[in-house]
C-alpha cells in the first residue's frame, strides 16, 4: 500500500496521487492511517466568485458594443465582435479551470479549449470576411501549442497512460485535418498545416519507440479493434 501524508489514509499502490486531495503518494507509512480524511465544508463564495466574473463580463461587453455602436461615425469598423468573443472565452477558460482544475483533468480542459478557440478563431475570421487566416494559421497552430502542453503536462505529470492519453491523440489526429482541408482548396497556406501534421507524425513516431506495446494496448481498448 502506498500513503498519503496530507490525509493520513492508505492508498492501492496502482495510484500515483491521492484520489481526495491530489497529491504525490508515498511509500513512507503513516503511524496512524485514518480510514478517512476529515470533511472539509466546500466554500459557499466560489460559486459567487463565478457570477461575479460572468456579471463583470457582461458589462464588458454592453459597453463595448455600446462604445462602437456611437463612434460608428468616427471609425466605421466592427471591432466590437472581437472584444465580445475574447471576453467570452477568457470567462469560460477562467471558470473551467476554477471549477475542474486539478492534476488530472488538466488534459480534458485543453482539449475543450481547443476545440472551443479554434471555433471562436473561425468566428472572428467569417466575420471581418473570412480572409482564412484562421484555417491557414490559427486551427493548425492552435492543435501544435495544444498538443505540446498536453504532452508535456502529461510527461511531468505521469499521467499519460492514466489520462491523457485519449486527449492527446484526438488532438493528434486533429492536427491532421488542415492537410485534409488543404485538398480541397479551403486553406491556402500550407506550410502551417504542414507543420501540424509533422508534429502528429512525429508524436505518435515518438509513442511507438519508446511505449509501442503500451500504446497499442491503449488503441484496442479505446477504439474496440
């Protein structure tokens, strides 16, 4: 058995961390092991704090699409829809990571962001009339810096068998795409996308090598095959 020296209780040796407060478990044994931790009352101002960041966006956003509705006159531009989006992005990336965030959902939240960024990107390019900067640049991009931290995060972490692993091939395999894409004429730069798709190559190369049958186990009990 393996310890936790934060809630002094006993822990089966196939965990890594504490499953109640997250931290590094121990071989070193406990001179009086709980059989559980003392209850901690959940905070009432946490979901106070959260209405408080989405009531602050909010106003934001009134006032900037306030502010660009009277100085249309002077500088006719639509920068009011970026302002809106970003701020409605950094308020969900703010309470997703206050309210999920530990040690191992960290890989799930990437993987929401990302999905959710890469839309917001494609967003904001349709409506300033879709030039396609972000297929050429931003979705390829955006998987490359995702799938780095995911890795990295995982690596450190020593999570990536237990976790992270799914996230980071459905990133992978997204970062595929934008040659896909490519193809059929919707991007027209193409060296980013190129780049994505030698990242994922490279990754998966990289599993292969050094955890191959470990990898190959995760692959048929994830997809059934």
């Amino acid at each position: 058995m393996t310890y936790c020296l934060h809630c002094q209780v006993e822990v089966d040796k196939q965990h890594t961390h504490c499953p109640l407060c997250q931290m590094k478990l121990t071989n070193q044994t406990v001179n009086t092991p709980l059989s559980y931790p003392q209850y901690r009352k959940p905070k009432r101002n946490k979901k106070l704090r959260i209405k408080v960041w989405l009531y602050a966006t909010i106003v934001l956003i009134t006032a900037t699409i306030t502010l660009n509705i009277f100085t249309w006159h002077l500088y006719p531009v639509k920068w009011s829809p970026i302002i809106v989006i970003a701020s409605f992005y950094l308020w969900y990336l703010g309470s997703d990571i206050y309210r999920h965030f530990n040690i191992n959902t960290l890989a799930k939240i990437l993987w929401r962001n990302y999905l959710l960024l890469s839309a917001l990107l494609i967003i904001i390019d349709v409506s300033f009339g879709f030039s396609r900067w972000s297929l050429n640049y931003g979705v390829p991009l955006t998987g490359i810096i995702t799938g780095l931290l995911m890795t990295f995060w995982s690596l450190v972490n020593k999570s990536m068998w237990r976790d992270d692993i799914g996230y980071i091939l459905l990133t992978l395999g997204i970062n595929v795409i934008p040659c896909i894409v490519f193809l059929f004429e919707g991007i027209t730069v193409l060296w980013p996308s190129l780049i994505s798709l030698l990242y994922g190559l490279l990754t998966v190369l990289g599993l292969f090598i050094f955890s191959g049958k470990r990898l190959l186990y995760e692959l048929q009990k994830r997809f059934h095959f």
